[in-house]
C-alpha cells in the first residue's frame, strides 16, 4: 500500500522545492526598483501592475531553469522501480526513496515535478535563441527594404508574403520526413559535410546574427581600427565556431553541438517567425526614416548601414521589444504544439509539449489526468507571462 500526503502538505512542499526561484526573483525585483532609472521601459514596469504580474511569471520561469538542479529531486529520466509509483498520484511517496512525487508520477514512473522543473531549461533556451535570431534574419533584411523601397522592398516583401502564406505545422511535417531531413554527406574537396534540407535552412539562416553583427561593428567603428580589428575578430571566430558545431556538428573541440530535431525545429521556427519580424521592421523603418535626426544623419554624410542600424533600430525598440516578448510567447506555443503532435524532440524529453502528448492518453480518467496537466499549466502560466509583459511593456512604450 503506497503512502500520500495531503493537498495542503502538497502546496506547501512544492512552493518549498522552489526556495532558490523565490530568493532569486526577490533579489532581482527589489535590486532592479533601486535602479529603475537606469532600466528604461523596464524600469517603469514598477509603475504596471500587468507588467509586473508578468515578469514575475517570467522570471519565476527563467530561476526555475536556472536552479533546475537544485529544485527537482530527481533527474527527468530517472525512473522508480517500487510499487505503484507508475500513474502515481500527487502527493505518493516512494517507500525505496522516501521521495515525494508531489505532482505524481507518468506511466513510466518518472517524477513528473522533477520533468517540468527541467522541461522549462528546454523551452526557455529554445524558443528565445530561435526568436533572437529570427529577429536578426527580419532587421537585417527589413531595414533596407524599409529604407531603400523600389525593387528591394518588391521582392524582399514577395518572399516573405510567401513564406508567409505556407502552412507553418506542414512545413514541420515536411522537416522530419525521414526523405527530407537524413542527411547526406556533401564533398566539398577539403572537407565533407553533412547536408539535408534543415541542415541548408539553418546555414542559411544561422549566418545571419554573423553578419548582423558584423555590420553593426563596421559601420560603427569604421574609423577606429583598433576597435574594428577586434570585435570584428571576436564576432567571427566565436560565430565560426559556433556556426560550424550548431549547424554541421562539426566542432573541432566537440563542445558545441545541435541534434538533428533540434536543428528541424530552430530552422522552421526561424523560417515561420522571420518574415513577420521583416514586416515589423520594414513598415518601423519607412516611418522612422523621415524623422529628422535621420535627416540630420544623412546630412552629415553617414552610409546608410549606418543610419540604419544606429539611428533607426534603436529608435523602433520599443514596438521591437513588445513584439519580441509576444513571439516569444508565440514559439513556446509551437513548441508545445509540436511536441504534442510528436514532431518536436525526442520522445523522453522534458519539454512540456511531448510530456503533454505523452499523458494525453490517460487524461480521460480522473486519476490519471495530472499526468498531462501540469506540464500544460506550465505552458499556460509562460505563455501568459509573456503576454502580460508584452501588455505593461506596450502601455509604458506608448508614454513616450
């Protein structure tokens, strides 16, 4: 006969569990009011009681990421072998362990608290790394369809309208079609790497945060040498480097490196998110260039990259900086929504989509429906936070 504790010992224990979240955003919420004036729109948030609802949901997530290791008693995968923990119910203890599983156990015994602990470092890596870079493909290609217009913008706009009419959750079926995505070796002569259609997307798209940066340090620092030779240097070995690993797996020193499925989706995430960013960017930029210190920019003789990326970009941050938290928001629902339909990582992984795909089949029975309830409530309460964000970040943005 397996043991329980209560409802309320099971409220209590799991805000316990979270002990270094709660330390972690008390430090950050108070030490960031003391220096609000220095935050910018993030300082004023102390002012929006939504903004601040939502960062704090943010920020509940981000910590909890951060100090999986110390808040989930098991490890994701580790598995019980007593008696009765399979489709445990919340609160069962493992009589082997004495470990609660507060939130219950899956129909392989494994915690289900300790797998959304962890599932959060996965969705909150994934979905805000494919979002930045997304953000870098739009800006780099939107801010000189915006500033130039003509043929420029014709085309860069009729590409991303059609990229924008193709069904994004076919796009993923396509990508983890087993035709599509197994790769093949490419000879180049020096070197042979591997190559399918994700691996093409993502050195496509994966070159683009190179290539931004560098064109942020040249236009910039052109007249200062020193400073031009050096972040120019930094931006392409790091970016190298990280380029070769993430996208080829190919890293001398075996520290970087992406899977496969993890490729599929960074790829299709950017593809689907990117031409959205470009039309933001592009319609902030045809506005923005007729302000007049983008006049008086132009008069003092300064190229146009770098009118661009040093007069307008920073003076489109704000909508920039509402829609990067709203699409954020927007990824992690994809992600979820891949998981559950089983095309996102692997099937043992944490991340809340496939743990919610995973327990669907036993939702129908009241005993058994935690087992894919709260990975959704961790999705829900994310998406949510972001939302609010966005919400507060968009009323103080409308101040200025």
């Amino acid at each position: 006969m397996v043991e329980t504790i209560g409802t309320g010992e099971i409220i209590i224990q799991s805000i316990a569990r979270f002990w270094p979240t709660w330390i972690a955003m008390a430090v950050t919420m108070i030490g960031g009011y003391f220096i609000r004036e220095q935050l910018g729109i993030f300082g004023r948030l102390y002012g929006s009681r939504i903004g601040m609802v939502g960062l704090g949901l943010v920020l509940f997530w981000i910590f909890t990421a951060v100090f999986a290791n110390q808040i989930a008693p098991l490890g994701p995968l580790d598995q019980s072998f007593t008696f009765g923990m399979k489709k445990a119910l919340p609160g069962t203890i493992d009589s082997e362990s004495g470990i609660v599983f507060l939130w219950g156990g899956d129909n392989l015994a494994r915690d289900i608290f300790s797998r959304v602990v962890y599932g959060s470092a996965i969705v909150l890596v994934i979905a805000p790394a494919a979002t930045l870079i997304a953000y870098m493909v739009g800006s780099t290609l939107g801010l000189p369809a915006g500033y130039y217009t003509g043929t420029i913008d014709m085309v860069m706009s009729f590409l991303a309208n059609l990229v924008l009419a193709f069904p994004v959750i076919l796009l993923f079926y396509l990508l983890v079609t087993p035709e599509v995505n197994q790769p093949v070796p490419l000879n180049l002569g020096i070197v042979t790497l591997p190559w399918s259609i994700p691996i093409g997307m993502a050195a496509f798209f994966f070159i683009f945060p190179i290539l931004f940066l560098s064109l942020m340090w040249f236009t910039k620092y052109e007249k200062n040498t020193t400073k031009l030779t050096l972040y120019l240097a930094v931006t392409l070995v790091v970016g190298l480097w990280l380029y070769s690993g993430l996208v080829f797996n190919a890293d001398p020193f075996g520290m970087v490196g992406m899977a496969p499925n993890e490729l599929n989706i960074f790829a299709a995430v950017i593809l689907g998110s990117s031409p959205g960013v470009f039309r933001i960017v592009r319609g902030l930029t045809m506005d923005i260039k007729t302000r007049d210190y983008v006049a008086a920019a132009q008069t003092r003789g300064e190229r146009p990259w770098y009118i661009m990326l040093w007069e307008i970009l920073p003076n489109a941050r704000g909508p920039l900086i509402v829609d990067f938290c709203l699409r954020i928001g927007y990824t992690t629902i994809l992600l979820g929504t891949l998981g559950f339909f089983g095309l996102g990582l692997q099937p043992e992984s944490p991340d809340w989509g496939s743990m919610i795909n995973h327990g669907r089949a036993f939702v129908r029975l009241a005993d058994t429906a935690h087992i894919a309830l709260f990975p959704a409530v961790a999705l829900m309460s994310l998406v949510l936070g972001l939302n609010l964000l966005a919400d507060g970040l968009r009323e103080e943005a409308l101040k200025d």
